[in-house]
C-alpha cells in the first residue's frame, strides 16, 4: 500500500521525467548519428578506392599486354619493310654495276672506236648507195611502165580509129585515099585499115519511160521510195548474137507478178464477215441504239393476265441448250466452230489458158 | 473527174517545185549567181522545200544547200542561223543514201569554215548520226560522212575529241580497209586531221589499230592516198617517242624511201615530212634511219626538187646531224653537205635558206673535223654575205650567226681563219 501510495505521488512527475529523460538523449541521438553515418561513408570511400585501384592495377596489365602484342606486329612489319628495302638497295646497287661496266665497254669499243667508227661509215656509205641504186632501180622500172601503159593507150587508139574509118579502105577498082598509086608503097593506115575490123552500129538502149502520170505521183507520195516501174530493168549487159526472144516479152515472162487463186485470194471466214458487215450496214440505218419499247403508260391500269403455261409450276425444257453454238460448255476449246466456206475451182482459170476456145472474135 | 482535176493541181505544184529546186542546184555551182541568189532570199525557200514530201525535191534542195555553204562562210552561217541543221540531222537517220550524201555534203560545207560553225554543228547532235552514216553500206555515204568529220575535226583539239568521244575512229579504221580509193583516201585524212592535234589523240589513232594499215597501204599506186597516208603517219609520229617508235615498228622503212622517189611533189613532201618527225626524237631513232639508208635517199629527194617540197628534208638532215656527232658524220659522208649548200645558194625563200643554214650549222658544231668537211665546200663565203645582205630577215640572220662565228674563230681550224 505504500509503495502504491508513493507511486501514484509520483505518478504526475512520472510523464515529465520519462519526456525529460527521452528528450535529453536527443542531441546525443543526433551526434551519434552523425557520427556513424560518418564513419560508415569513409569506409566505404576506402572500400570503393581499394577497389578501383585493384581495377587500375588490372587494367594496366591488360593493357600492358595488348600494346605489347601491337607492338610486335607493327616491329614486324618494320622489318619486313627494311628488309625489302635493303635487298632493293642491293640490287639497284648491283645492277648500277652491271650497267657502269657494260657502259664502259660499249663506249670503249663502240663509240670511242676509231675504227669501228670507221667501219660503220663505210657501212652506212654502202647501204646508201645500195639505197641509191635501188630507187634509181625502181625510179626507172616506174617510167617504164609508164612508156609502156602510154604505149599501149596510144595503140588502142589508133585501133579505134582504124575500126572508125574502115570504110576508107581501097578496093580492087578504086584505090583508097591512103593508098594512092603514084606511090611506092601504100601508107601504114591503109595496113591498119586492112587489119582493123568494122564497127558495129550500137543497139538503140531500152529507154525509161517517164513516169509523170497521175497514179504514179500518189505512188511517190509514200515516204518508201522513188516512182518506179512495175517490173526490174535487167543490168546492162552486152547484146548476145544470135535470133533470141524480144527482150521486154522475155522480161514479162520472167517478172511476172503473183496470180493467186481466188480461194487464197478471198478470206477464210468470209461468210462470218460478210453477216458483219451486213449488220453494220443495217446499224447504219438505226435512229437509236436502244431497243425500241413499247409506251409504258398505255398499259398501266391493265392487270396482266398469265397464260396457262406461264402460271404453272412447272417451266418448259430450254431447248437452247442442246445447240453447241448456243451453248458455251458443249464447245471443245474455248471458242466456237468456224463455219467456213472453201470457195472451188470453177472459174479460177477462166481468161488465163492458152486456148481461145470459146472466146467472142 | 473532179478527183482528177484536183490531182492534176498537185502535180503541176510538184512539177514546178522540181523544176526549181533543180535550176537552183544547177546555179549554185557558178560562183557569180550566188551573190544574187543569196539576195533573192533563196535560203528560205531551201529551207521549206527540205521538209518537202517528194523525196528527190528533198534531195535537191540538200544538194543546193551545200553548194550554197560551200561557197562562203557567211552562206554558212546563214545556214545554221535558219535552223536548218536540226531538220537536216534528224532526217539524215532515215532516208535514202542520196539524202544521206546530200546532207553530209551540207554539213561538210559548213564546218569546213571556222571552229564557230563546226562547233555548232556538234551541238546540234550532228556527230552521233555521222557516225551511224558511217556504217552505211554504200562506200558514197561513207565518204561523204568521213568528210564532214575530217573537216569537223580539223580546226582544233576540242572538236577533234568531240569526234574521237562520238566513236568515229573504229569506224574510220575500218573504212580505210574499204577497197574504194576514194574512200580510204579520205577516211586517211580524217585518222590524220585526228591525231595531228595532241598526243592523246594520236594515241587513240594508234589505239584503234591505224598504224598497221597505214603502213600497208604505203604501196597503193595512186598518190593521192600515199599522200594521205603518209600525211597521217606523221602526224601521229610527230607528238612523243613511243608513238614514233610504234610507227617504225609498222615496218616502213624502207619502203617509205620508195615514196621518196615519187613523181608527185606531195608524196615527196609528206615522206620526208615523216621520216623528219621519225629522225628528231632520239639518237637512236635517227641511228635506225640513217642505217636504212634514209639520210642518202633524202639527200636525193632534196636534189631532185624546189621550193618548199625540199624544206622538211633539210629539216631531216639538221635533226640528224644534232643529235651526235657520228650522225654528223654519216650525214658528211652520205654528200649531204654539198646539196645543202646548193639549196642554201640557189633558194629565193628566206626561211629555206634559214634551214639550210641551220643545218649545216648542226652539222660543223661537233669537231673541227666536222667544221672542216663543211668550209671545204666553200659555203663560208656565201653564209657570210647572207648575213651582210640587208635584204635577208632577223631569222637567217641568227640562224647563219650563231653556230660560226662564236664557236670556230677562236684556236682551232687554221682553213676556218684562211677563209
């Protein structure tokens, strides 16, 4: 009882001692903090720089290493490089001896050679005048010909000539005018003429025909070519002897143009493009292309009434589509039968026979 | 009936366009007419018949348009100023080969006056259809393209790359193995109005395998084409070594001394012109002529002609006689000292007689042995009244100077002082 008696005497101090008591460790709290907080972030600074300076030991090593290795290869290289030019030095140098010796002796024996110099002058001398020689050879062989090719043109003239004026050679009767008695010897154009053989006259040339008429200026207008006639004129060539064809009939013959039958000449579908064009034609002839229907409202209040056949369930067979030309799927390919009409022979050869049976005089 | 009324019409137009374009054909080839033609405004008149329906109106009126432009070259400039070398281009890919003749013909005419006017007519597009004309199968269509190339090509090194770039060389190539005479005479000038401009060119020439036909043609008879040929040789010679080297190794010599003995004064010309250009390179090209016993067939060459023909020949010796002195020699051996002095006495031109000089100049400088050879001819006293002639010019004046008097009047050459 007493200690209850004491303890509630306090109890009113109680609260303030036990606020007192927390409040007054506070500070102290706050420094003790403080100080932990400190303590704890320099070790963990020693920490982390121990570690980075474990790292940068590492790395160098690393590094240490891989310089090492780029320094070796590029060494080699170096050496390599050195190497090829030392020998390319050595030779260049060697070949200069080569060349000082071989240039010194050329010199020796051949430029400063008095008689060797002596020797290639005589030699080139003789080469000249075997030059010399020979152009005078050739300069010579040249006027040659040419005498002889104006010889030859001079002779063939004369020939001409002659065969030009054959006909002034002397006869038994009367002597020609090359010939005349009161000298010893007849003149060397009456020998000539003798030998000459006449001319002949020359064959009138196949002329051209002008071609200025109407069908042959629509014919030019096409960009293709020139007016020309129908059938080639042969090459020039020399007339031959002897009791040929005349010539243009010949020509005719040969050069005649294509004459196809009528059963090439005409189409194959004919009839298929006659109905076309049947067709256009009544086209042309239409005032509308629509269908023309009846007036609408002529029937209007009119019911309509179906037949008997129409009102039944029952529809008629289409009949259509037992025809193939109506009917797609009885085609074999994918288009319809061409109806083709082969036109015959009867009168292909009319007017083209040799005989004239039968024709009107 | 009416139809053919209607038709009748047209053909008295065509007949009348015919008929006039050929009276103007006929009167552009007289130089007098032009003059008046031009004032009547015949260009336009050729310019709209061109576009005409009637392929031979169109030929004709082509035909007169060159013969026109051909004369002067303010036609010419007519011409390209109408606009006529579009229509001409265009049409000359799809006509006939009388067309196709006519209208390189046109454009030869125009480009042959002045880089202006070729220059216009590669820009109107011209060269890529010569060039197709040029693979045409008629041998006149060929030769009349090559020539409008060769006469584009002629006036300086743009052109002539402008032609090389459109692909005509190949082409021209192969026209010079043509058996026309005409033609491979012109396709020759064309390859030589090509390569005569830069080395590059020259190369390209070389390139396209001329050399080696070229070099087989040198023994066609007719002299046109040897002067041709040889013409185009040198130019390509001309420009480097490899390329003089390249020609030599196409086995001339010696037939190009044969040419040396041509009667045409051109032919001569033109190979000595070659074997020049060949001989100044090197002393070893030189070396290879005079053993082919070049330097005796030019002495000759210079003997037996006058005037300018002789020029390149006592070029020739000159450079000969440069390059050592063993040349030298071979040259006083060959006689060669007693023709120059011929040429040097009896040439009226001044710059023949400044060559003569010069090369016996080159001759003497070597030793006194070379001095001697050349005073033994007497040409000492004639050197030296050229010089105190007033009436000869600056140029023979130096070239007589200078390789005489400050070189041998000194020590040595007791005759050189004595004379």
């Amino acid at each position: 009882m007493a200690t209850l008696a004491r303890l509630q005497a306090r109890s009113s101090t109680v609260g303030n001692q036990y606020y007192f008591r927390n409040s007054v460790v506070d500070p102290f709290r706050k420094k003790e903090n403080d100080a932990a907080v400190k303590i704890q972030s320099w070790f963990r600074g020693c920490q982390v720089r121990a570690y980075i300076r474990h790292l940068n030991r590492i790395v160098t090593i690393i590094q240490k290493w891989w310089r090492s290795f780029l320094g070796r290869k590029q060494y080699q290289l170096t050496v390599q490089v050195a190497y090829y030019t030392m020998m390319m030095n050595l030779y260049n140098a060697m070949a200069v001896r080569i060349q000082r010796r071989w240039r010194g002796y050329r010199v020796r024996k051949y430029l400063f050679n008095y008689y060797y110099l002596k020797e290639y002058l005589k030699v080139v001398s003789e080469t000249n005048d075997a030059i010399r020689k020979a152009l005078e050879e050739f300069a010579e062989m040249k006027e040659r010909e040419e005498k002889k090719a104006n010889l030859e043109r001079e002779e063939k003239k004369r020939d001409y000539q002659a065969r030009k004026m054959h006909y002034l050679l002397s006869t038994k009767q009367i002597p020609g005018i090359y010939n005349s008695p009161f000298r010893k010897e007849p003149d060397p154009w009456e020998l000539q003429l003798q030998k000459a053989k006449p001319l002949t006259h020359r064959r009138p040339k196949v002329k051209q025909k002008d071609s200025t008429s109407l069908t042959d200026w629509l014919a030019c207008t096409s960009t293709r070519s020139f007016p020309r006639s129908e059938i080639l004129p042969p090459i020039n060539r020399k007339q031959c002897q002897g009791p040929f064809r005349d010539i243009t009939e010949v020509l005719e013959q040969r050069y005649r143009p294509l004459e196809p039958t009528l059963r090439v000449a005409e189409p194959i579908d004919e009839l298929k493009l006659a109905r076309e064009e049947l067709r256009r034609e009544e086209w042309l002839q239409n005032v509308n292309d629509n269908m023309f229907l009846p007036f609408s409202s002529y029937h209007k209040n009119e019911k309509y009434i179906p037949s008997m056949h129409l009102s039944s369930k029952y529809g008629p067979v289409s009949y259509k589509e037992q025809f193939r030309s109506e009917n797609p799927k009885k085609w074999i390919c994918n288009k319809d039968f061409q109806t083709v009409l082969p036109s015959f022979e009867l009168f292909s050869k009319y007017g083209k026979l040799y005989s004239k049976a039968g024709q009107i005089v | 009936m009416s139809q053919r009324q209607v038709l009748q019409v047209f053909e008295q137009y065509q007949k009348a366009r015919t008929q006039f374009v050929q009276m103007v054909a006929e009167l552009a080839t007289r130089p007098q007419n032009i003059e008046t033609l031009q004032n009547a405004g015949v260009m336009s008149l050729l310019r709209t018949l061109l576009l005409d329906v009637v392929p031979t109106i169109q030929q004709t009126a082509a035909l007169a348009l060159g013969r026109l432009a051909n004369y002067n070259d303010d036609l010419a400039e007519a011409v390209v100023k109408c606009d006529i070398l579009p229509q001409l281009v265009y049409s000359l890919a799809e006509q006939n080969r009388f067309y196709k003749k006519a209208a390189a013909f046109v454009l030869r005419a125009v480009g042959k006056h002045s880089p202006q006017l070729a220059q216009a007519i590669v820009d109107c597009g011209a060269l890529d259809t010569l060039v197709i004309c040029l693979e045409d199968f008629d041998p006149g269509v060929k030769e009349a393209a090559a020539w409008a190339l060769r006469y584009i090509a002629r006036h300086n090194a743009e052109l002539s790359q402008a032609v090389v770039d459109a692909g005509a060389v190949p082409l021209l190539v192969l026209c010079i193995q043509e058996p026309e005479i005409a033609l491979k005479r012109i396709a020759a000038s064309a390859l030589s109005d090509i390569a005569k401009h830069s080395p590059e060119l020259a190369q390209t020439v070389v390139d396209a395998g001329a050399v080696a036909h070229l070099a087989q043609m040198i023994l066609n008879p007719d002299a046109k084409l040897k002067h041709q040929i040889l013409s185009a040789l040198s130019q390509v010679s001309k420009h480097s070594v490899d390329l003089a080297e390249m020609v030599v190794e196409a086995e001339i010599f010696p037939v190009v001394l044969t040419c040396l003995k041509d009667k045409d004064e051109y032919v001569k010309k033109n190979a000595s012109t070659l074997i020049r250009e060949i001989a100044k390179h090197t002393p070893e090209l030189s070396q290879l002529v005079v053993n082919a016993g070049g330097v005796a067939a030019v002495i000759d060459c210079i003997g037996s002609c006058k005037g300018n023909t002789r020029l390149p020949g006592i070029m020739m010796l000159g450079y000969v006689a440069a390059h050592s002195e063993n040349l030298a020699m071979a040259v006083i051996i060959s006689k060669g000292v007693p023709q120059l002095s011929v040429c040097l006495s009896e040439e009226p031109e001044d710059h023949i007689k400044a060559a003569a000089a010069w090369a016996l100049g080159q001759i003497g400088r070597h030793t006194p042995e070379h001095a001697r050879a050349v005073a033994v001819t007497n040409t000492l006293p004639v050197l030296l009244s050229l010089y105190m002639s007033t009436e000869s010019s600056e140029d023979l004046q130096v070239k007589v100077l200078f390789p005489w008097i400050f070189r041998y009047t000194s020590a040595e050459g007791g005759q050189l002082s004595t004379t």
